[in-house]
C-alpha cells in the first residue's frame, strides 16, 4: 500500500496545550494535504503543501513537510475542544495517476 | 462553499438488494469520487469520475458501479448488496483530481 501512516494513531491532550501529528510516505510526492473529520461526518479539508514548500500556516495549524525524510507534521496550536476529530493525511503520488491517497488517521482527543 | 450532498444518512438494506447512493455537488468540479471507510483501514478509493460518462476504477471496486450521466451528480451502485459492503460511503468532489476534495457528510450502510 503507498498510504501515508499516520503517527501517534491516538492522541489525547488537554486544551490550550499543542497537538503534534505525523505523516510519513514512502514514494515522492506532488503534494501533501492534512483533513480532518468530526465523529460519522465528511472530511473536511484543512491544508494543502506542494512538494517545493517547507511550512505553511493557516489559523492554528501548522503544516510543515520534510521531502528528504518522507515526513509531515500537523501542529495545532493551543488546542480547543472542537479541535477533538480525527485527522488525515492525504498524499498525491508521482505516476499514481494523480490520485489521493489517504492514511488512517490520528483520533485527537482534546480534553476541557 | 462548495456543497456535496449524499441522499441518505443511513442505509439498511438485505443482502442481495440492489442498492443506490447518490452524490450531488453544486460548484461545477470535474471530478467526482466514492470511497468507503472502514475501522483500522482508513479510506479507500472505489471509483472516481473525471468527467461526464467518464469513471475509473480505484483501489477496491469490486462489487460496486457507477454512473455518471450529468456533471453534478454521481452514483455509487451495489449491484447486489453483501454484508460486507457494510461501510460508511463517503462521495467528494475537485476541480482537479490531486487538489483539494470536498467531502459529503456521508452514508452509513448496513446491510444485513
């Protein structure tokens, strides 16, 4: 499988603290793309990254990429409860026919 | 906002039934996906759509067809609903097939 894997597969924190989640792939990508999923509903997307960048911010989130390593990060900066879903990493693989493939996700539980 | 909907929250059919999911989006995207998600196995492509008429397979699309007669609507169809076609079916939509998918809510089937 070329799914990105998705690392811790759970992680519990109390609000206002960081979440740290990690994304690692095994072939080059195009892009990176980090989704999250509140519980029995549709993903919804939250960052794209292109190969060529190393760090992209949008609100709280944090997305950095490490092309030489395979790897990703997602930080959410001091956490809220709404933050509590599960987050996906999605990758477009060269010569998959440019199609997205996602992990398994990271359950992320934040805590009042 | 790009708006996907799907016709049913939940779904329970008998095994053997003939079973049809409907996806509808209204921003005019090319490309159009179903994918079911599973506990522990993430996300899976079954067939995605990149153009009227058009499909392709994706990772797992045995057991499944689809149609997709006008740009804005794709249907996902279990020709003979088996109980391990119990899943939660998610449909997306993009203006390219390696950008960002905006997700339906998604339909839980059961099938007994």
């Amino acid at each position: 499988s070329q799914q990105g894997e998705e690392d811790p597969q759970a992680l519990s924190i109390q609000e206002g603290e960081n979440a740290t989640m990690n994304c690692s792939y095994k072939t080059s990508i195009n892009n990176l793309q980090w989704y999250r999923q509140n519980s029995g509903r549709g993903l919804v997307h939250l960052i794209l990254i292109r190969s060529n960048e190393r760090e992209k911010h949008s609100g709280r989130l944090r997305v950095t990429l490490d092309t030489s390593k395979k790897s990703s990060s997602l930080l959410i900066t001091a956490s809220r409860a709404a933050d509590t879903a599960s987050y996906f990493c999605a990758t477009e693989y060269f010569g998959a026919n440019s199609k997205l493939t996602f992990g398994k996700g990271i359950t992320l539980s934040v805590r009042p | 906002d790009v708006k996907v909907t799907q016709s049913s929250r939940y779904l329970v059919k008998r095994t053997g039934e003939k079973v049809f999911l409907e996806c509808v989006q209204d921003m005019d995207h090319e490309n159009m996906f179903w994918y079911r998600q599973d506990p522990g196995l993430g996300l899976r492509l079954i067939y995605f759509s990149y153009d009227v008429k058009m499909k392709e397979k994706g990772d797992i699309p045995e057991g499944y067809s689809v149609s997709r007669e006008k740009k804005e609507r794709f249907s996902l169809i279990l020709e003979s609903a088996s109980t391990n076609q119990t899943s939660m079916y998610l449909c997306a939509s993009s203006v390219r097939v390696q950008e960002t998918q905006y997700f339906g809510p998604g339909t839980r089937l059961l099938v007994l």
